[in-house]
C-alpha cells in the first residue's frame, strides 16, 4: 500500500508495511563528479518515487559475506545496483501511528571498515526496531544512511588535494546526511532537536568522528563496537602508499595527475571493484579538518586535556552510550586471521619482537607477556588463544571504557554477552556486529525465546535512551552501571560494576596500568605492529 507524503521541498510516495511506513531511497546529496564534495538536496522534482532502495555506494558487496561469516544466518537480500554518482540516499521509517509531537530520531550509520555496507543490507533494516518502538509506547522515526567507501570514500593523496579533492568523503557525506535531516525530517514527523547518532564497527568509529564538527549535528550518541582507539586514521604517508597502489592497480603509475584524476572521474563502479585490492587501507585519515587530530588513550585519560577544544560535539552532543561485544576481535582481516591461524611457529615470537619494538621499557614487555601467559617457546595454539585475549582487550574493550571514563555528559555502557546461536565457526561466541544483528529484531524468527528477549530488551533500551530517558543506572567513574546483555542462559540481562568485570570481561590491562606498568597507547601501536608483520 502505497502513501503520500507531501512537504514544503518535494513530494514523496512511501510504502506502508506492517505499521511503518517506508521512505526509501531518498537523495540527500548531489555530486558533481565522483570524488566531488556532497551539496545537499533542498528541493525534488514531484512526485519522489521513495518505495525502493536507492543505488548503493561503489564497493565490494560484503552483504552475503557477513551474514555467513560473522551472523551465520541469512536473509533474503534485495538487488540494488551500484552508482558513484546517485548513491547519498537514506531511508526513512516512520511508526504508522497518529503523530502528534515530532519523534525522537534516530540515524543508522552501517559499519563495514569503510569498504562495504549499504543501507538496503536486511541485516540492519530498521524497520521492525521502529514498529517495536511503537508498540512500546516510545515511538521513534528511524534513518539508515549511505555513504561514499572504499577509492571513491577515502582515496586521498597530495595530487588529489591539489586539484580541489579535500577527501574523507566518507565522513562528509555522513555530515551531509545530518544536515539534511535536521532540515528536513520535521516534515516526516521528525524532530530535528532530538536525534541519535548510532553505529556499529566503522559506524561507530564515524559517529565518533562527527564529534569533531563544529557545527552541532546530533544530540546523543552510540558507539557499537567501535572507536577510533580500535580503526585509527591514516597518516599521510600512508595514504600515499595506498595512492601508488591504486593508481598501479588501475595502470596508471606513469600516468600523468590529470590523467589519472581524470580516470578516477569517470571509472565504471564494476571495473573500479575488480581492480581495488581487498587488503589496501581506505579508511579516514588525519587531515587537521574533518579529523583534527589522533584519539588517543593519554588524551582521553588525561583530566588536564581540554578535549572539548578538539571534539567540540562533546559540548553539544549531551549523552554517549558505548558498548562491545565479548568476542568483538573475530572481526580481523582475512590477511591477520591466516596470521593468526597458520601453524608456523613464530605467533609468539612475532609477538614479543612487537612489544620490544614499541614498548618504552623491557620491563613493560615482561609485565605484558606475564599477563598473558607468552613465552618465546609458547605453542602456535596457545599463543593464537592469548592473541585473541589481548586483541579483545587493546581493541575494543579498552577503548569502550576510556571513551566512558572521559565522557563529559551523561553516558551509559554495555557489555554484548549473547553468544551467536546458529551453526558455524563462532558458534557460542558474542561475535561482532552479533549486538546489532539482535537489535533491529530481524532475526527474532530464528531465535529461541530467551535469547529472542535479550534482542527485545537491547532494542528497548536504545528507544528509551533516543528518547531522553535512562535505559540502566547512569555509568560513574567510581560507582559502576555496566549493562551486561546475555547469555540468556543466566540472565537476560544485569548490571555489573563499573567496567563489567564479573561479567566475563577482564581486567588485566587496567590492572598493568594503574601499577604505572604498561601505557595503553604503545600497547596500541604494537597490536597494529604485529598484525602488519605479515
């Protein structure tokens, strides 16, 4: 059934489905070329035609891939092509209810390393999230985004900048896509002072980033599994390493500038994905603008640092809710897992050469080794065990609690403990992107009923926290308030203390640090160090 929507800048026909009714595909952005700054849409042509998906960003098509890799389950997913011109659409999902005050809203950001994600992935389809909302007494009107990726999101270099293409196109055209609905979203029942940025991997690590803007975007914040402690920026150097290994990939490395800006310009998206190599590094990088500066532990954990200066949206971004899944590190690259699963001897070896190489003292090293039981003569099989603690702790769990310990406003936290349920290599473990597969409740027919009311609970505490209330005990530096969701098998869901210790998480880093034993930040470059080794 059809419905149509008429605003002061367009007129738009949505689709109702099972009490919501969908806006898809609508163009937020317009590009004058394809590695072009977005300009936002003010007006449309009438009628939009908004009841299909909207072309998706140029990249790899990871969508089948997650769902049998990291979810082991599947869902029907729908055929969209792809466009380097016409791919800034959101969809937009409002409750099929009577709407007498705007909505709280709350804004997807999809995750995907800045390679691969789209917001028709069923996956992450809000819709059944803001039906639930509904029936909830907390209505929410829902977006998902798209955003630029891979050589077309992130490709930069000096030559590039030169010829007016400032890059971090990805980040951009999030920002674009705020802008665009806190001016527009009034008109579909919205309110455009009450929305929530959410996001999970490098969704997270972007709603994290938009904290750098000036200009107010957003006024709540949720970081799912991700930060920019765990996917840092690109140097500049780096970037222009990965440059030479495009423009040698698409055989122009002596190819004048303007040639090979040009053929950048106009590269069919199919021949620019077969020829972009999977393992070359196209995320942000630090470009003094759209990202400042570094996030690092010492800054976030330092009392003296005026982080507000550097993050201004930590002033206008009043609430931070912050989370991780316990088994987060099965997110590693296909290059670091054969790292980590070839049986040739020299894990742990690698390992330590790592942390002598990046630690200040010999003694930090022991005390790390120490704590993870390493030695040079530790077995592939254990070490690859010890690996994966480590990586769990630097990457994502660290991370998760220095952004909460620093957060100026109000902040919650989560631990994700539900193990994954279905067949597969990670069966029985919380895996990556698990937290937001259970969510958006589109799984929920395949779930057992206990662990079908931990993806309702986590979904009813997001609602509550869009709209302004307290969804757990606040988190306090000294008193706690972790939420600990899952296993069903014990509880649904607990509070644990303050940084979910007895919740399976351990404590080991925290307890090197406050002995004055390790510095977070070098242990960082470290884990970084060992999983380039190879």
């Amino acid at each position: 059934m059809t419905n149509t929507l008429k605003t002061s800048f367009g007129e738009f026909k949505g689709k109702k489905t099972d009490g919501v009714i969908q806006y898809l595909g609508v163009q937020y952005a317009t590009l004058k070329n394809q590695l072009a700054v977005p300009e936002i849409v003010e007006r449309y042509e009438s009628p939009v035609d908004a009841t299909q998906y909207g072309p998706r960003a140029v990249s790899f098509d990871g969508c089948e891939f997650e769902q049998n890799f990291l979810i082991q389950q599947n869902l029907p997913i729908p055929t969209v092509a792809m466009s380097g011109l016409d791919c800034l659409n959101l969809n937009i999902l409002v409750p099929d209810i009577e709407i007498t005050d705007p909505l709280p809203v709350m804004v997807f950001i999809h995750g995907g390393g800045f390679i691969m994600g789209s917001n028709h992935w069923p996956q992450y389809d809000p819709t059944r999230l803001v039906k639930l909302s509904g029936e909830h007494g907390l209505p929410v009107l829902g977006v998902s985004i798209n955003y630029r990726l891979g050589v077309l999101g992130n490709l930069t270099s000096k030559e590039l900048r030169q010829a007016g293409y400032p890059g971090n196109n990805s980040l951009r055209d999030q920002a674009c896509a705020m802008k665009w609905i806190k001016s527009s979203i009034r008109e579909f029942g919205g309110n455009p002072d009450n929305i929530t940025a959410f996001g999970e991997s490098a969704g997270a690590v972007s709603v994290l980033h938009q904290l750098d803007s000036e200009e107010p975007l957003f006024q709540r914040a949720i970081s799912m599994a991700g930060t920019p402690l765990m996917l840092k920026p690109l140097s500049l150097p780096r970037t222009e390493m990965t440059y030479g290994v495009i423009m040698e990939a698409l055989g122009l490395e002596t190819a004048s500038a303007e040639d090979r800006i040009q053929r950048l310009l106009t590269i069919t998206p199919d021949e620019l994905v077969a020829k972009t190599p999977m393992a070359v590094p196209l995320g942000p990088f630090l470009d003094g603008d759209i990202i400042p500066s570094m996030t690092t532990f010492k800054a976030l954990g330092d009392s003296s640092q005026n982080l507000e200066s550097v993050a201004p949206g930590r002033q206008w971004c009043t609430e931070l809710m912050i989370g991780d899944c316990k088994h987060d590190v099965c997110l590693l690259s296909e290059h670091s897992r054969r790292w980590l699963t070839t049986d040739t001897g020299e894990l742990a070896s690698a390992f330590i050469t790592s942390l002598t190489e990046n630690l200040s003292s010999q003694s930090s090293t022991e005390a790390v080794l120490h704590a993870y039981n390493i030695t040079p003569l530790t077995s592939d099989d254990a070490a690859r065990q010890s690996l994966i603690e480590f990586a769990s702790d630097i990457a994502f769990h660290a991370p998760v609690v220095a952004f909460a310990q620093s957060w100026p406003g109000r902040t919650y936290c989560y631990n994700f403990n539900e193990p994954n349920p279905w067949d597969g290599p990670f069966k029985g473990d919380s895996t990556h992107v698990l937290d937001a597969a259970f969510l958006f409740q589109n799984f929920n027919e395949k779930l057992d009923p206990r662990a079908r009311e931990v993806a309702v609970e986590l979904a009813k505490s997001f609602i509550e926290f869009a709209n302004g209330g307290a969804p757990w005990q606040e988190y306090d530096k000294e008193t706690g308030g972790v939420m600990a969701f899952g296993p069903s098998e014990k509880q649904v869901k607990r509070l644990v203390d303050r940084n979910g210790w007895g919740n399976e998480r351990r404590d080991v880093l925290f307890k090197l640090k406050e002995e004055g034993k390790i510095d977070l930040d070098e242990l960082s470059v470290a884990w970084d160090s060992f999983i380039a080794r190879k």
